[in-house]
C-alpha cells in the first residue's frame, strides 16, 4: 500500500466529497495521486486519471474501525488477517485496530511485525496493531511497550478481559502515558460478571439464564476513568453499553481528563430482549442491555460524549456459536453492517449525517492520534464512495468474512460502500446489489 509508484490516478467526480475533519461539504471531485490528496474543487483537470463518477454519491474519508479482532496468528479458521481486512474494505473500511488476544498473544515485537506482515500482503485495508497491556493477557506482567510501540502498536490493550489489579493498571497507564501510548480498557468488574451470559432483567429471568449487571461494566468504568484522572494517561473506553457508562464519560471529559469511548453498532440497535429464544447470535460481552441503557448510548453518539462507532468484530465458526446458550462463545460480527447501521441513525433524525461521518472518521483517528480520517490536502488517499440510498440485505453467507455470526441476519439496511480506497488504491468496489 506504500508503493506510490504503482498507485493509479485517480479522479472521484461530482460526488458529495462530506469530512467532518475539515468541515467540507459541498458536490465537487476530489483527485487522488500518489497515494495522496492532491486537490478538491470543481472541474479538476483529469488528464491521466481514472474518472469515477460519484454523482449521487457521499465521498468520505476512509472510515476507521478502533476495535476489531482478526484472530490471527493462531485461530484461523474464524478469520484471518487476509478475509477480515477483505470483510472490513467490504464495509467501507480503510483502516482498522487488531486487538491483541491472538495466540500467541500480541505482547511482543514478533507477533507486532507478524501481523503487520500479513496485513502488507492482503493490501485491503491498514492495519493498527494494539500490543497487550500485560504478558499474555494475565494481568500480572506489565508488556513491554517501548519495544511494542516501536514496532508498530498504536495503543496497549487487555481487551477480552479487563486488568483487576487497580495497582497494575495504574502502573500501565503512566508507563504507556511515557511513550505516548492510549490505554484501551475493556472495563468489567468479573466479580459481578461471573458466571453471566446476558444482561440481568427480565428476559434473563425468563429464559432461565444467569446475567450480568450493567454495574459490572459501570463500577469498572468509573475505576479505569480514575485512574486517568490520576496519571494523566490517554485514556479510551471500550464497548461502552449502559447508561451508568456514558455518564461516567461525561463527567470525565467535564473535568478535562484525556478520555475517549466508543460503542458498538449492537448497542444502540439491539437490545436483551431481543435475545428472544437462546439466540446466540446476540451473545457479546458486554451484553444487550436495556431499552434505557439503549436510549442514553443513543443520547451520548447525538451529544458527541460518544466519540466513535467501532464494530468489536469477533468472528466464531458454527462450533462455537450453534451451542447451547449457556456455553456458547461471545462476539459477533460486524463489520459489513456497521455503516448502514450508523446511517440508520440519520434517518431516523438522531444524528445528523455529518455527525454519523464523523464517529466514523475523524472521531475514531482522535481516539488514538491515528493518521486518515479527514480529506486534507495532501493527507492519506484513504476514502469511501457511499450510496447513501441503496437497499440491501443481510446475508451471512455473502459476507467476506470466515464466520457467520452477524445478529443482523435478514435485517433489510439501506446504505453501503460501494467503493473503498486505501492509499490511493481501490481495495473494493461493490459488483452486487
């Protein structure tokens, strides 16, 4: 994706070229040359370029997912770096963040500069490593981040399970905060998770399964947030899911500390009850939560407490999801829904559709001082064509991805990229309606 010389010309007509970032919108051609922006106007010059007319169509800067798992090395055949990145181009993705509980565990320089070099060879989209807080994810050893950083981690993250020693977590987030490292916290006190498979209320209740508080995941929001308070540290919250959360992160931000928090596409779409019967397709952790809970990350995407969408895509093959309920593996996809799903929200009059780009873009690259998510001139040649009108529906077994585990089967989405543009480079170009 760096070898510019072989980087085509490219010229995105009269399209509605919309970046939050730099505050354009307005129908005009953009001219990608280099792997690079090199002019917004009218009337471009496209002498050597290939024309791609976008008339009717929203250009973007390429969206950024901060929270995907690939699964490789290690757990291939649910996904691996070359179909996920293949999944997340698909959904108009031109980069995304790989968390680290892979096997081996991203704890190290080997497995940093693997992945790097898997995503190299795929080419759909970049790839942003995030290194382990703590040796193999245990929560006892803290990684080592100067030699992650260096090879090409953009943030340190436990996501999976949180770090329950207050004391590690504390030492994590100044040593990180020393090499200028956001700190990913999967916040969850396992105290009060143990053992639960959904969110607790009343569909729990009924169908006879043991669940989770939102408390679980509020009391370990407030302790994580905290601590960032008390370092320093850039600190970014994940898969926020509960009202109790996004008030945590409001009053965070209100006292200046360097916070950031994302949700997931499921939570402001879903909630338990639609868990309906044992539909393991709707297990994730954190879990469904209720219609209030579903109504405040609603509230906070609108008022900007939210800063980002990111999927939490967590592909598992049939073995792992078409189980019994009790047993069956967390995760779900997400990341050929996501836009659709985020652009529902525009038409629904929750967001508008600026604000929706943007906890796409630019939202995602300020969580983590990630390079793209905006149009500037001169900046990365990452971009997404979107037909904003166009109808389809959920197939997984048209997905690009391994596993099949998307809760938004049969769903009917309107909205989807139809060109995906990485460096410069087209990395997927919609051939189906």
């Amino acid at each position: 994706m760096n070898e510019h010389s072989q980087t085509p010309r490219l010229l995105l007509k009269g399209g509605r070229v919309l970046c939050p970032a730099t505050g354009r919108d307005e129908t005009s051609d953009l001219l990608l040359d280099q792997g690079r922006v090199a002019a917004i106007g009218a009337g471009l010059d496209a002498s050597g370029a290939q024309v791609i007319d976008c008339a009717g169509k929203l250009v973007t800067p390429g969206l950024i997912d901060l929270h995907v798992h690939l699964r490789e090395p290690g757990q291939e055949y649910k996904e691996d770096i070359a179909s996920g990145t293949a999944a997340a181009a698909a959904g108009g993705f031109s980069a995304v963040c790989a968390m680290p509980n892979t096997s081996p565990v991203n704890d190290s320089r080997a497995v940093t500069e693997y992945i790097l070099g898997r995503a190299r060879e795929a080419g759909s989209c970049r790839v942003y490593p995030v290194g382990a807080i703590s040796r193999g994810l245990k929560g006892e050893l803290l990684s080592e981040m100067a030699e992650l950083k260096d090879a090409g981690c953009v943030a340190v993250s436990d996501d999976g399970r949180p770090v329950p020693d207050s004391r590690l977590l504390r030492r994590a987030m100044e040593y990180a905060a020393g090499f200028d490292l956001p700190v990913i916290c999967h916040s969850e006190d396992l105290r009060l998770s143990a053992g639960g498979v959904m969110h607790e209320g009343p569909t729990a209740t009924r169908l006879g399964l043991k669940g989770i508080p939102a408390q679980a995941e509020v009391i370990a929001v407030e302790r994580d947030l905290n601590l960032a308070g008390l370092t320093g540290a850039r600190v970014h919250i994940a898969h926020v899911s509960c009202a109790g959360s996004v008030e945590a992160v409001r009053r965070a931000k209100e006292r200046g500390w360097a916070v950031s928090c994302e949700t997931g596409p499921h939570y402001f779409s879903l909630t338990d009850a639609e868990v309906g019967n044992y539909d393991t397709h709707r297990k994730m952790n954190p879990p469904l939560r209720a219609a209030d809970d579903r109504q405040a990350i609603l509230a906070g995407l609108a008022e900007g407490v939210i800063d980002a969408v990111a999927t939490d895509h967590a592909p598992h093959s049939s073995l792992e999801k078409l189980v019994e309920f009790d047993i069956a593996a967390f995760g779900v996809t997400g990341l050929e829904t996501s836009l659709a799903l985020v652009l529902g929200l525009v038409r629904r009059g929750v967001l508008d559709l600026g604000a929706a780009i943007a906890r796409l873009t630019s939202g995602p690259a300020a969580c983590l001082g990630l390079p793209g998510g905006s149009l500037a001139l001169g900046g990365p040649a990452d971009v997404t064509v979107i037909d904003p009108n166009l109808a389809w529906s959920v197939d997984p077994e048209r997905m690009r991805s391994k596993s099949r585990n998307t809760p938004f089967a049969g769903w009917e989405l309107i909205g989807r990229a139809i060109l995906t543009i990485c460096g410069g480079r087209i990395t997927h170009r919609l051939t189906e309606a």
